[in-house]
C-alpha cells in the first residue's frame, strides 16, 4: 500500500507503527479496541468522517483510564471534522504535532436511540454531527452514489434529491430551558460547524464549550436551499423564518412515526432519542495555529 510506506518513511524509527485495516465485517471500532488491548499510545484514523467517527467510539467504549490521543488522516468524502481544527492531509504535519504534543481537548455527545422495530435501545457517540430527518434521507444517497462524482457534488444532488422526497414530519423538542414543537425536516445537534462535505450547517458551534448547537430547520424545499447555498458555504448564519438557532448540552427529541438518524455521516437508528454532551471528553492530535 503506497500509503502505508509513506507513513513509515516519516514515523519509523521514532514511532512503533500498526496497521489495521477495516473490512465488510471488521469495522474501525472494534479495530480500535482491539488496539487499545494491545496498550497502544496514539490512535490515528485513516477515512472519512464516518472512519474518526469509529474510532471515538472504540475509545470511549473500551472506558481505559489511559489518555490516548487521537489523530486523523482525512481520506473520506466530507472530512468535515478536520474542517472545524485545520487538519489537512499532510503527514509531515501530523508528525510535528504529535511530536510537539500539539492536543486539543474537544467535546463528544452521546446519543441513545432505537433500531427499526422500536423494540432495543441503542447508544452512540458522536464527534462532528448528528441530526434527524433529511440528512438520514441524504447520507443513504451519498453512500450509494458513485465516486467519479466527487464529493461536493455527490452531496449536493443528494440533498436535492432528499429536500424534493422528503415530508416534514411533527416533533417535540425538550431541553431544560426551552422547548419546541412544530414541523420539522431536520434537526441538527451540531459539535462541529460543517458537514455535507463544507456546508457550515452550525456557523456558531464550539467543540469545546461544552454545548451542541441545535439547528432546526422547518419546512423548507429545494429552492431555499439552492437560494441559500453561497451563505451556507461561506459560514454565515441563515435569515430565514424557518430555520432556528439554538443551544443545548442536553435535549429529548420525541416525534409522532419514527425518524431516522445520521451520525458524522452513518445512518444508526430512529428517534425518539436523548442527547447529552460530554465536555472535553477526548484528546485530539491538532496542529497549533
């Protein structure tokens, strides 16, 4: 694998590098874990959003004592996690701040949700985002698209196709301070300022204050969105009587037919779910400055 002797021709001998290669039934959690068993220092994520995604959760449900550092070489679609830290896909860079020592503690959220038949209880953290609604539409299209596309475009048709589909559906949003019912197409509980490979969905969101920044965006349709696009790419905040900005470290999301969930890019289960923020929760390899 090029990549791998790329990685070796910088980190060895200073570090004692292990590869492990996700597969169709292996995935990066248990990956992770296995690792971790195997008492490594440095985790480093390989992928997508979907990729660091796993790896978080591997650490966080291994529960070590350890502190381990996390890093990303950004090789997916979106890599809209790196987007919010200024991490590139530069070795060279990540070799300096590890080296260097260069962390960042950042927040995780955790979600509790059900599968299909509403019959288990699941729980999943999340890193970057993770909403209801269109987005769970959206990241089924994403998923199946083809690759020659590219990942601005793929997400764009897909989220065309998605608002063109889609149905707003009633919810009840319940926080300890506010509290919010009405038809929805999304939600968004933010850590993280973009996804959709760069669209900054959370323009205020902080991934170490503690909080989410919780987006609601009512019915709206494809029009608006393409209306809108410029100020999504350019991070600004929406003027729109449908789309809300708000804040939690806790919420419940309650709604009349199950809605399906996307975390940092994978479809995991439906609502009804609970959200609660982790502060500074894990440590994260990113350059200085």
């Amino acid at each position: 694998m090029k990549l791998q002797k790329e990685i070796e021709a910088i980190f060895f001998p200073d570090f004692v590098l292990d590869f492990k290669v996700t597969t169709q039934s292996i995935n990066a959690i248990d990956l992770s874990i296995e690792a971790l068993k195997e008492s490594t220092d440095f985790l480093v994520a390989v992928g997508g959003d979907g990729t660091v995604n796993e790896v978080v959760n591997g650490y966080l449900q291994f529960q070590t004592t350890k502190i381990i550092p996390l890093g990303v070489i950004p090789l997916g679609r979106g890599n809209d996690l790196v987007k919010s830290l200024g991490i590139k896909n530069d070795l060279k860079l990540l070799y300096r701040s590890l080296s260097n020592s260069e962390f960042k503690n950042l927040d995780v959220g955790k979600l509790s949700f059900f599968d299909f038949p509403q019959k288990n209880l699941k729980s999943r953290y999340f890193i970057n985002i993770a909403d209801i609604g269109l987005g769970g539409l959206a990241t089924q299209m994403v998923r199946t698209s083809p690759r020659f596309l590219g990942a601005n475009w793929t997400y764009f048709w897909s989220i065309l196709r998605s608002l063109w589909m889609y149905t707003a559906q009633d919810v009840v949003l319940s926080c300890s301070d506010w509290k919010y019912s009405g038809k929805i197409i999304s939600i968004c509980m933010a850590n993280g300022r973009f996804f959709a490979s760069g669209l900054a969905i959370a323009p205020s969101a902080l991934l170490d204050d503690g909080k989410a920044e919780i987006v609601i965006v009512g019915k709206v349709g494809w029009l608006d969105f393409l209306r809108h696009l410029p100020q999504l790419r350019r991070g600004e905040k929406l003027q729109h009587r449908e789309i809300k900005y708000l804040s939690a470290s806790a919420c419940q999301i309650d709604s009349l037919i199950p809605m399906p969930i996307d975390i940092d890019g994978e479809f995991v289960g439906y609502t009804p779910l609970s959200m609660k923020m982790l502060p500074q929760r894990i440590k994260i390899i990113v350059p200085r400055g």
